[in-house]
C-alpha cells in the first residue's frame, strides 16, 4: 500500500486488514513501493494518487513491469480524479470518500479478469 499521507496509509491498512489482507509493505512514495514490490511481490497494491515523491502514474507502470499479474487500485479525491480517459493504469480508480463496501468491491476481481 502506497500513500504520501500518513492517515491515508492507516485507513488503507485498516480497511485491507478489516477484508482480511494481510499488509506486506507500507510506502510514502514510488522509490520505497518499488522496492517492496520486488522483496514481497505482492498480488495487489493500493497506491493513493497523492505521493510523497514520484507520481502514481509512472509507480502503476513500473509495478506492473515488475509483477505482470499485480491488481492495482488506484486512490483518488473525487474532487480531483484522474483525467476522465484513463484511469493511470490501475484495475480500479475508486473515488474518496467512499463506503466500506465499495472497498471491498474493488478488492475483487471482476468476473472474466
């Protein structure tokens, strides 16, 4: 899970631990995601669009080089989503604030994924 902001990263741990996902890493920015991604390889990553350093954008792009089949969910205000075509290469953009239940739908494959 990758957030700038460190009240994000608490309620993300919170609520992937709340669906019973076990959290392998913590990062504020792309440096520090990208080397946990490569220790734990981890099968999904929730990365906040707000960043402490590198952007959102090239962290999606460089986790999926790293594990091809990594499920992305992408974090963003709705006050300030991401451009309207395209959604920084991530499985899921889902839109703060959102409801516990839209988390936990997100955490979910779609059918045919």
């Amino acid at each position: 899970m990758v957030a700038g902001d460190e009240e994000t990263r608490v309620l993300l741990r919170g609520l992937l631990r709340l669906h019973h996902f076990r959290v392998d890493g913590e990062a504020e920015g792309a440096v520090q995601a990208l080397e946990l991604l490569r220790n734990h390889r981890p099968t999904l990553l929730v990365v906040d669009i707000n960043l402490a350093e590198g952007s959102a954008n090239a962290l999606l792009a460089q986790a999926r080089s790293l594990v091809p089949s990594l499920r992305t969910i992408l974090v963003a205000p709705a006050s300030r989503p991401p451009p309207a075509n395209g959604n920084l290469g991530a499985d899921v953009t889902l839109l703060r604030p959102f409801r516990i239940r839209q988390f936990a739908e997100a955490l979910v494959p779609a059918a045919g994924h």
